[in-house]
C-alpha cells in the first residue's frame, strides 16, 4: 500500500505518472485525482542569478562553519552585506539538507569500578 499523497507536488507527480501511463487526459486525471489543473501544469521559475550566488555563498558558508545555524549564517551573510532575511536561509538550507549536527551525548556512568583482584 503506498503512502497518502498529501502534498500538492505528490499529487501533481501522480498525475503526471498517470496521464504517461496512458489512464487518460490531463483534465481526466485532475478531476479523478482531484488535482487543480492548474497544479498540474505549473512549472517553477528559474532561480536568478542573485538567488544562485547567495545559495552558492550559503552551501560556502555552511562547509566552513558547519556548526552554525541559519541564524549566525544569515547574520554573517548581513555582515558580508546580502539583504537577507533567516527565514529564508532556514528554508534554503531545510531545502538543501543541511543541518547543524547533533552533539555528542555524554555517557552517563552508573555504579563504580572495582580494582580488586
């Protein structure tokens, strides 16, 4: 059993798999699946070059900092002087996979050692 297509993006997938599987037109398959047509025929806009090097700076700055967050990153992105705001490096950055990783956890010793023979 597949999982629930929740996301308009999931949804839009399915359609276009069915429309290429020969299921039925387009307008067919929206209404079956109950996808707005115009869900299903929009295409993403290309990122402009602004949007290109400031992502390119991000994946820069998060290689030699990478225990920084989206915030003290969009702070030194300020300070380089981009106009940015954090959320938008947080979702750049969610959109990427990059995360802080987690520190270590320190083991917790229970009992005591004995040095007897």
């Amino acid at each position: 059993m597949r999982k629930k297509a929740l996301s308009p993006a999931c949804r839009r997938a399915y359609a276009l798999k069915a429309v290429e599987g020969g299921l039925g037109s387009g307008r067919k398959v929206c209404r079956f699946l109950n996808v707005p047509r115009s869900s299903y025929w929009y295409r993403p806009k290309e990122k402009t070059s602004w949007e290109q090097a400031l992502l390119k700076r991000v994946i820069e700055l998060s290689d030699k900092h990478p225990r920084y967050g989206y915030r003290r990153i969009a702070a030194l992105l300020r300070q380089e002087g981009w106009h940015v705001g954090k959320r938008r490096i947080q979702s750049m950055r969610r959109s990427l996979g990059l995360r802080v990783p987690p520190t270590k956890r320190k083991m917790v010793r229970r009992g005591y050692s004995r040095d007897c023979p």
